[in-house]
C-alpha cells in the first residue's frame, strides 16, 4: 500500500470512528436480543404496560425472542422495553 493510501486509510477510519462504535453497539445490543427466549406459553396479558396493539400481536404472532418481537409491526421500542423488564424479573 502506498503512503497516501495509508494515510486516506487513516483519516477515514478516524472521521468514521463514532459511527462505527455505534453500529457494533447495535449489532451487541441485536445479537442479545436474539438470543433472549420468550417461553412458548407466555402470557401477555399479564404485562398490563404493553399497548393494547402490541400484546395483540405478541398473541398472534408468538415470537421466540425478543429480537422477532422487537420486528413485529406495531411493537414499539418502549413495548419490547417492558416485556424485557417483565421477563428479567
């Protein structure tokens, strides 16, 4: 590789730094979503703080993970926040 290559190189990886630290977060943060298991027979209508349109479709749907619900249309960030807490406790 030529010098100036080198230094393109650098610059990019420097200026690009913040960006890329973030989407490792992500790929984390996806990684352990999906491998945190709901058991088959949960019952959502025990978790009162999920909307009414999520646990709707939590029923129909029965994702395996919180990652596939976190996909689910109409499951919103703050739905797939509560449901971990209710599975952690």
């Amino acid at each position: 590789m030529r010098r100036k290559d080198v230094l393109r190189q650098v610059e990019i990886e420097v200026r690009y730094e913040g960006y890329i630290q973030r989407q490792l977060e992500e790929i984390e943060k996806f990684e352990k979503y999906e491998t945190m298991e709901i058991p088959p027979d949960f019952d959502y209508n025990k978790v009162k703080s999920l909307s009414t349109e999520a646990r709707e479709k939590l029923m129909k749907v029965r994702p395996r993970s919180i990652g596939q619900a976190s996909r689910i249309s109409g499951v919103s960030p703050a739905d797939i926040s509560v449901l971990m807490v209710y599975l952690k406790g």
